[in-house]
C-alpha cells in the first residue's frame, strides 16, 4: 500500500521555467509533509517542509503547497535552473512521531534544460 | 547539521553470502535509522537503530535477516544476511538531530 504516491517519474523543464511537482498521500494521520532532493551517488538532502496548520511555505524560489482536503501537495520552483536537476522526494510524517520515521515517494526526476 | 558517511560506497556480492555497511556520524545525534532503496521504489524504512539495543524492525523486516548494532551514539552497523538478488538496493543510514533528519549517501549493493 503506497500512502505517497508521486505519480510522474520525470519532468522536463526549460530553464527560467517554473516546476511543479506533485505529490498525492491516502493516510490522514499524516500531518508534516517534506521535499528532499538527492543527487546521484548523495544521500537526499533537506529542501523544504509544509506543517498541516499552513496551506503554503515559501523558502526563496521553493514554494510548497498543501490541499489537504485533497490530500495533495506540490513543489514550485521558479525560476528553474539546470543545477536544480535532481531527483525529489516528497515525504510524511504521522503526528508524533520521530523525524527519521518518513513515509516516502518514489521520487520525481526532474531535468532542467540550459 | 550532521555529516554522514558509509562504508562501502558500492558492492557486489554473491548470493547466500553476507555483507555489513557501516555508518558513522561526526556529531551526536538523537536516533539513527537505516534504510532501504529498492530499484524504482520510494525510500522504505527498515529499522530504529537503538543505542546499547536491539534494533525496533517495521513490519516485513526481521532482525535474522537485517542484524543492526548501535554500540554508541554516533556509529551504527547493518548486516544483509544470505544474501539474493531481491536484495539488490541502495541501504541508506540516517540520523535525527534537533529539527531534521540527514541522510548518508548509501551503500549501493548488488547480488548476483
């Protein structure tokens, strides 16, 4: 049973462009929501997070969105550029529970075109 | 932040045999975790590594299978034991500091 689910396994971007990535959940004991992004040969590392009291967290050109009465969360980045391409994680988080008991995506390829 | 590291990086390795990752953190933190990437599936937790402990398993991982050590706070160990090709995958340890939770940078295996 897959509580996360981020249904695209690639975009494609031109760079200047906005990104969006999407990510849809089933379980509604979750209530914190991630973004990791991992590198080839790196372990994924921290980009942004949404708490479900706030609907939106905007951290310089990373914009997350949380719909929580469709249980849907999406990652704007704007403008795109070539370093951020990537794969990115979105994850869950049930309340009370630790930090390192995430509930992850299959994860988004994300390629940004000079 | 915390810096991770794994030893090995990558591995190949015969089926029924065994092969233990080590990770090593360079400040102390909270909890460690180890985890699972299968080929084209999302990042599946195998267990809580516990300090001084045995490790606390989720559902469908078995310590005979997945031995994990945690002598003190900034080391830990995770054994893949009689290996199959079903257990080809990266292995990432992670740890939990005041607000996050960092990642190591895997231990990519592969079974033939």
């Amino acid at each position: 049973d897959q509580q996360v689910k981020q249904n695209s396994p690639s975009l494609s971007v031109q760079e200047g462009r906005i990104s969006i990535l999407n990510c849809d959940y089933t379980n509604s004991m979750f209530d914190y929501f991630l973004w990791y992004k991992k590198y080839p040969a790196e372990g994924p590392t921290f980009l942004i997070s949404i708490s479900s009291i706030k609907d939106k967290n905007e951290d310089g050109r990373f914009t997350v969105f949380l719909n929580k009465s469709a249980k849907h969360l999406s990652l704007h980045i704007v403008p795109s550029q070539p370093g951020d391409s990537a794969v990115y994680f979105c994850a869950a988080l049930a309340g009370g529970t630790s930090y390192g008991k995430l509930t992850f995506g299959q994860g988004t390829i994300l390629t940004v075109h000079p | 932040s915390a810096v991770i590291s794994q030893k090995p990086s990558r591995d190949i390795c015969q089926r029924g045999t065994s092969l233990t990752i080590q990770c090593q953190v360079d400040s102390q933190v909270t909890m460690m975790f180890w985890y699972r990437q299968q080929p084209g599936q999302s990042l599946t937790l195998i267990a809580t590594a516990n300090q001084g402990s045995e490790a606390t398993y989720e559902s469908g991982f078995v310590i005979d299978k997945f031995p994990i050590s945690r002598p003190n706070l900034t080391f830990s160990t995770l054994t893949v034991s009689n290996m199959s090709p079903e257990d080809s995958s990266i292995y990432l340890c992670t740890a939990v500091g005041t607000d996050t939770q960092y990642f190591g940078p895997g231990t990519r295996l592969t079974v033939l």
